[in-house]
C-alpha cells in the first residue's frame, strides 16, 4: 500500500543473482526475453541493456511499436553522460534547432522507464541506488539516470521483447 516505488524497493531488497528486471504487472515479455538480454549483457560485459518495445491496446489489439532511436551501446560512462542519458533527459541546442526547422523534439528522446532494460543488482547495491518513495511520476526515470550515472558499459537487444499494455 506504499506505492510503485516502495514495492521496488522491497523486491531490490530481497533480489538475488546477478541482473534485476522490472516487469509492469499489467505487461507481457516474450518468453526469451530474459535470456536474450542475459546473454548480451554477458558478451558485452554491460551495466545496463536496453530492449525495444511496443505498446498494446488490450481492448483493440492495436499495437504501436517503439523500435530503439539509435544504438545504444556506450562504452564508457563518459560516453553514457554525454552522449546516453541526455537521450532521456534534456535537449541540446542542436534538437532546439531541428525543432525550429519542423522536428519533433521527441524524435530522439527515449522513454525513461526501467521496464524496458536490465541492470546489474551489484551496481544498485553497491552504489546505494533507490527509488524515491516519495515521488508519484517518473520515479523510474530518476532511478534510470541515477543508475546510468553510475554505469561504465550499455548495450542493446533490438528485437521487440517487452509488451506495454496500456
């Protein structure tokens, strides 16, 4: 009764293993969807993988999908910060201009949410990385940028393995 934030938090707490998934309780994920994603974030020795996704009307069975916007694989957390986190957060003056010129700024921008990626439970351990109790809205978003912070290598899985129910 506490919350999104405070049930992560509880399941952070008691998780064991390596990586930690985020799965909406509404959602559907392809059924190699873990194994996938394990097994890139081995080969990559990543911190974080990102998988594409779509969004599913139940009621209509429409689906709108939401490939990846570029690739994501960083190397370094400078890269990350730089060049990876603003895809989440901000706009450069670059995107300002093409939106000047008829652009969306959306074009570019990834949805901050920690369903659509893995993360490695030793660097939330290790780095003291929480969810905010006290916020309602894009708690994920702020737990994605205090985790990329933190994060020295990202990779991708592109196939369409996470299904958002709206």
């Amino acid at each position: 009764g506490k919350g999104v934030s405070a049930a992560r938090n509880m399941g952070l707490d008691a998780a064991r293993g390596e990586f930690v998934f985020f799965l909406d309780a509404d959602d559907i994920v392809e059924p190699d969807m873990y194994p996938k994603v394990v097994e890139a974030m081995r080969r990559d020795c990543a911190d974080y993988c990102r998988v594409a996704h779509d969004e599913v009307f139940p009621l209509t069975g429409q689906r709108y999908l939401f490939p990846l916007k570029a690739d994501y694989r960083f190397p370094s957390n400078e890269d990350i910060v730089s060049k990876y986190i603003p895809c989440y957060f901000g706009y450069s003056f670059a995107n300002v201009r093409e939106w000047y010129s008829g652009t969306p700024l959306f074009a570019r921008r990834e949805m901050g949410t920690v369903w659509s990626g893995a993360f490695r439970l030793d660097v939330i351990r290790n780095n003291g990385i929480r969810f905010d109790e006290t916020i309602e809205i894009n708690e994920d978003a702020m737990f994605l940028c205090e985790y990329l912070l933190r994060s020295n290598n990202t990779t991708v899985v592109e196939d369409v393995l996470y299904h958002y129910m709206l």
